[in-house]
C-alpha cells in the first residue's frame, strides 16, 4: 500500500551508474567527456525509476558499444552538493572485453572525446583525485550482487 504522504515529496538524490571494464591485459576503460577536464568511468545517470543496472548498460552500449549485462556491483561511493545535486554512485562490474576496439558516436551526439583503456597505474594521472579514487577502489573490491526487491538481477 503506498502511503500518499511518502510520495508528496520524494527526496532529491541523482543516481550514478557507472561501469568498470577491463580488457585482458587489465587496462580499465575510461571515457574522455568533452564536459569536464580528465578521463572517467563509462556510465551515466539513471532516469527517474529505471534500475540501475539497465542505465548503467544502457550508457556502456551508448558510448562504447559494448552490450553488457550487469549484475554485480563493485563499489558505491555518496557525493555529496556542490554544482550538482547530491549522487550516489554505483560501479557495476562490466567484466573483461577482448577487443582494443570501441564504437564511439560522434561528439556532438555523446558528448565524448573519446574512449580508450589505461593501465592501471596510470589512473591517477588521467583522473580526477576522487574518480580516481572511486576506480581505484572498484578494482580492489569483490563484486557483490545486485537486487531488485530481494531478488538478484
């Protein structure tokens, strides 16, 4: 039963769905965002109600190409206000690809620069402090399973 005054005023939270892919050498591929300055995890925000593992695959095919089915989270990570509202973010698990080779649509339409794998030590130097961090993190951690009302993904 849902009570109407839960509902009058939902909080403001934005939801980040992100990925992190390797390919077998366990290079970790990171976007180029003409929006900001340094190299990010692929990923996005979810819609308003939309899992979010389906937003993070949703924007990995999108600016990658890559179709992955994501059921496992590596790391969630609270930003707090400060350009943007609030976000928590979720690093889901994209697993290995054995191709170099990447689909990326044109700038006008994603937004990117470009897409490309870095080694792993090379993170901090092509990252953000914090999204550096966020990868660095994800990378040392298990995936736990993601669920939707109970149930696994």
């Amino acid at each position: 039963m849902r009570d109407p005054r839960l509902l009058a005023k939902p909080p403001v939270c934005r939801l980040g769905c992100l990925v992190l892919v390797r390919n077998p050498r366990g290079d970790v591929l990171l976007v180029d965002p003409d929006y900001m300055d340094g190299l990010i995890l692929p990923g996005g925000s979810a819609r308003p109600n939309e899992p979010p593992h389906e937003a993070a695959a949703r924007h990995l095919l999108a600016t990658t190409g890559i179709a992955r089915r994501l059921t496992h989270l590596l790391a969630v990570d609270f930003t707090p206000a400060d350009r943007y509202l609030e976000r928590l973010n979720l690093v889901f698990d994209g697993g290995t690809v054995d191709t170099d080779r990447l689909t990326i649509p044109p700038q006008h339409r994603s937004g990117l620069l470009g897409a490309h794998f870095v080694p792993e030590k090379q993170l901090p130097a092509v990252m953000a402090p914090a999204q550096a961090a966020r990868a660095a993190e994800a990378l040392t951690n298990r995936a736990i399973p993601l669920l939707l009302h109970g149930q696994r993904a």
